[in-house]
C-alpha cells in the first residue's frame, strides 16, 4: 500500500492538532518541572502551565477551574464517579439507573456495583437509540442516588435529552453524571443548562493527546466530600485524584479544548454537511441500507450503516485499504459478537454484524466522502455478487436468513 487510508474512525480516536503538539512541546524538555513543585520556578511553571489548561477544559463544558479534576481519560473518570459517589452515598441508597447503550466503562462499572450489592436499573432505548424521559422518570425511586447517562452514543451518534434527564434528577437531589466524551464542542452542552453533576471528558476525543482526560465535579459535591476518591497517594487534584500531573498531555488537552469551544461550532455544520452527502450516497446507490440510530439529534460526523447480504467482516478488510472505519467502539473491539448498542435497539443480528460507523472528523474532505462512498459501493456491489442469499433476493425467491 503506497499512501495511508483515509481516515473515518474519529470516534475511536482522533490525530493531534499541529496546534496542540506545537503547545505541548516544550513541556517534554525545556519546562519539563513537576506542578507539585512549588518551592522553585520549575514547579510553578508546571503548575501555572496547568492551570492554564485546567481553565480552558472548564469553559468548554461551561464550569469553574476549580471543578475539573484532571485523570488519565474518560474511562477512569467514568470509574470516579461511579465508584466514588457510590461510596459517598451509600448511607442515602444503593441505586443506580442508566442506559443499555453506554460506554463500556460505565456498564462495566455499573456491573461491578451491581455485583457489590448495589441495584441498578438498566433502562432501554428505542428503536432509534434513544431514552424515554418518562422511562427515567418511572425508574427513580426514594433509593436512587446516582443518574447516569451519556451525551452521544459512541456507535450510532444519537444524541439524549440531557436538560430534561437533569431537571428530574436536580429536582429530586440525585446524582446525574454524563459521559460527555463524544461530541464534546460539536454539541451543545452546559453542566449549568443542564443540571449535570459529574462530567467525563476526554483529550483524545478532541485533536488532543491519549492518556489525559477529566471530569467535571460540582463544587457543591466536592464541599460534601463527593466523589470519593479512587485513586490515593498525595492528595493532589483537591485530593480527588493523586498522582503525578501529566503536564504536557494537560497543556495539550486545555489547548485541544480552546480549539474546540472557537472552531466547534462551524466545525459541526462542516462535517455533518460531509457526513450527509456520504449518508444520501450509499443510500441511493446502493439496496437494503439501513441507518442506525435516529437522524437527529446526531452527532454531526456519525454515520451508522448496516449493509444487508453482505458479510461485514468481509466489507471492513475489504474496505481497509481505502478508509479506516470499524464495526463500532473501539473500546469493545476485543469482544466477539454483534454490538450490544445495536442489539439493544432492536437490531436484528444479521444487519447488525454487517454495520459500519463512519467517523468523520477535522480533516476530512469532500474529496474524501467521494472517494469512500465510490470504494463502498463498488464493494458491496462486488461482495454481492458473489453472495446466494443476494441472487435469491434479486430472483424474487424468499430468504431464509
């Protein structure tokens, strides 16, 4: 293969942006001091360099500094909030309720608990991928102390309707923690708007580095000793996450943040533009598509397709010489089976293990979608012609799946 693919996995991770390398540099050698050092000028460059960063990822999800609490990524924040308001609310109740299609890191988390004693309440979704308002209504009892639900789903892009959920829980004193690490800056989001107490964000969602995330912890949660923390040893982050401070993967997460809240924005319309004309493309030209997940409220670089008579582990190598895309998260990869997103929206298996999430990002281009949606068609059209079920199908003949 003489060039690289093209690049359609942005959910699973996304490239640094030469803006954010250039800021993260010089805190590898030259300002390489640690932020607990604040005896001496190495340390409180560090520190103020943090700082900086810490102020940026607040105004992206509109909270105080002082309520970002810096991790190694989204999945050990989902792990602090979780875990941490469980322990710090276990005298009120032992009930949890979320979502069947969250990340793993929350099901996982929430399964843990739930094996330690606690009762989660699993809520479904739609057809379209979306949570009932009334369904969380119904599943809040006297016991419930923590709410959490996702701001886009990682696999099919939909998009919940976190001000309403937050309304019911603020009015009955519940914990709401949102895993906002997709979508973040192309989706409107306020933990003030929408009542949100604990946030989960992560750099390398958003053009930043791997390895550095936060979460959002309200400074009325914090002043009553929630979450408590999961990880000891100095007491650093307000005592809510020890360890050394990755300096350089924060300045470039604080730097990936201001780059969202000013290009977001414009950004979105861009890519859901893009994302469109390759949705309205495969869809015209090709038979038995099926998109998955509601078209709006949508993450504007989702496209979720399930190809029917094709064989989608077949469409994916096939596919990887021209773009990068996958079956769903990257988090789950390892797991054999259909995706549980999709399974949990009804899907049926033989659609489901023939889909594709295309994730359109920062750099991708018309020229691009163009050249993807030619690759998928000749394709599928190719994968097709070799298929029995297809030339039943074609010759009117019923199917047996």
């Amino acid at each position: 293969m003489s060039e690289m693919p093209i690049y359609m996995d942005h959910h699973a991770t996304t490239p640094v942006d030469e803006r954010v390398l250039a800021a993260m540099l010089p805190f590898f050698a030259e300002r390489f001091g640690n932020a607990a050092s604040g005896t001496h000028a190495h340390g409180r460059g560090a520190r103020d360099a943090v700082e900086r960063g810490r102020a940026q990822v607040a105004q992206l999800v509109g909270a105080k500094p002082n309520e970002v609490i810096f991790t190694s990524g989204a999945t050990e924040s989902d792990n602090l909030a979780l875990r941490g308001v469980a322990q710090a609310r276990l005298a009120e109740g032992k009930h949890i309720v979320t979502v069947r299609t969250e990340h793993k890191a929350v099901l996982d988390t929430c399964a843990a608990l739930e094996h330690g004693g606690w009762r989660v309440t699993w809520l479904d979704v739609d057809p379209q991928g979306l949570v009932s308002i009334d369904a969380v209504a119904n599943a809040l009892t006297d016991e419930t102390v923590l709410v959490s639900v996702m701001l886009a789903n990682n696999e099919v892009g939909v998009v919940h309707d976190l001000a309403a959920i937050g309304a019911l829980t603020a009015e009955r004193g519940i914990t709401f923690h949102c895993d906002a690490s997709q979508g973040l800056g192309y989706l409107p989001f306020s933990v003030e708007d929408m009542n949100i107490d604990l946030a989960s964000v992560s750099a390398h969602k958003m053009y930043g580095p791997k390895g550095v995330g936060a979460l959002y912890v309200r400074e009325s949660l914090q002043a009553r000793g929630i979450p408590v923390a999961q990880m000891l040893g100095g007491g650093h982050e307000r005592g809510l996450r020890s360890g050394t401070l990755n300096v350089p993967g924060i300045v470039g997460f604080g730097a990936a943040a201001e780059i969202m809240a000013n290009e977001g924005s414009a950004e979105a319309t861009r890519i859901e533009s893009l994302r469109d004309r390759l949705k309205d493309q495969l869809l015209d030209a090709i038979e038995e598509v099926r998109l998955n997940g509601a078209a709006d409220p949508r993450h504007p670089g989702n496209l979720n397709l399930s190809f029917g008579y094709v064989d989608g582990a077949r469409l994916l190598l096939d596919l990887c010489e021209v773009v990068s895309v996958s079956s769903g998260t990257a988090c789950s990869s390892a797991e054999l089976g259909p995706s549980y997103v999709l399974e949990a929206m009804g899907v049926p298996k033989d659609w489901s293990a023939a889909s594709v999430r295309f994730g359109l990002g920062r750099a991708t281009t018309a020229a691009d979608v163009q050249t993807v949606a030619k690759a998928v068609i000749e394709t599928v059209e190719h994968l097709r012609e070799r298929s029995p079920l297809w030339a039943r199908r074609s010759s009117g003949r019923p199917v047996d799946w």
